[in-house]
C-alpha cells in the first residue's frame, strides 16, 4: 500500500469500490459510472452511505460515505456495509421514477412506463443472482431391502 495519511480510509475506499463493482454487475448497472467519495462532514446519525445521480442522460452517479461507514468496515460489520452499498445502488434505478413523479406535469403514460423500466431492470438483476447461486441438487432416495412377505404357520 502506497504511502497514504489514512490507512483506514484507504482500505475502505479500495473495499468499497470492489463491492460496488461486484453489485454494480449484479443489479445490471454495469453501464453506470460511479464515483466513490469521502464526504468529509458526517451524512447524519446512522447513515452509512448516499448516492447522488450526476447526469441520468449520460449514466453517471456518485456514492458518498462518511465516519459512520468507515465504523462499520474497522468493525468488520460487512453485512451492513453490503447492503448499504445496495441500497444506494437501488437508488440509480428508482431515479427515473422518482423524477417522474416530482414532475409536476407527469402523465400516468410516463409514470407506468417508468415503473416498467424499473421492473424489467430489477428482474434482470434478480435473475443474475439466482444464476450465480449454486443449483440445487435432487435429494437422493435411500435405498430399502425389498419387503419380504411372512409365512403364516398352519395350526394343528
């Protein structure tokens, strides 16, 4: 590792931008650019992370982080972390909706073709996962000694 003032921060944003790639991927965002960023001010109590969209036309989006996250990771709090960085991933795909909606003007038209989008797009990422998860083997009959019927005994 380089020579950098915040060994910590370093390790985290190195650790960060890894699980963003990998979600990135799986949620089928590998189209977006994302910026990982030190916000150098805590976001608020309890919050790890936020994503800010840049410019939706050109697919561009920025993650920020604070102390509160960079606890999580010196605690080893992974889980957390991990979907943290989903949450905020989520928040690329629900944009258009939610600009959408904002909108003062929208029509139903525009809202539903939205919600559409993000549909299709969250069942292509749910399938991705689903694809990577190992398959489930048919479970295995035991097998029994064949069922031997019993003389009755003649009674005198």
């Amino acid at each position: 590792m380089k020579n950098y003032p915040y060994p910590d921060k370093k390790q985290f944003t190195d650790w960060l931008l890894k699980t963003v790639a990998k979600y990135r991927g799986l949620l089928n965002l590998d189209h977006w650019q994302t910026e990982v960023i030190l916000e150098k001010s805590d976001l608020g109590e309890g919050v790890l992370m936020e994503s800010d969209v840049i410019d939706s036309g050109y697919l561009k989006a920025k993650i920020y982080w604070g102390d509160t996250a960079l606890g999580y990771f010196k605690k080893k709090q992974f889980t957390n972390l991990e979907r943290s960085v989903i949450h905020e991933l989520l928040h690329l795909i629900t944009n258009s909706l939610k600009l959408s909606a904002q909108n003062r003007y929208s029509t139903k038209k525009e809202i539903t073709e939205n919600d559409e989008t993000i549909c299709d797009h969250l069942s292509i990422a749910i399938h991705r996962m689903l694809e990577k998860e190992p398959k489930k083997k048919k479970p295995i009959k035991a097998k029994t000694a064949p069922k031997r019927r019993l003389k009755r005994r003649k009674k005198n």
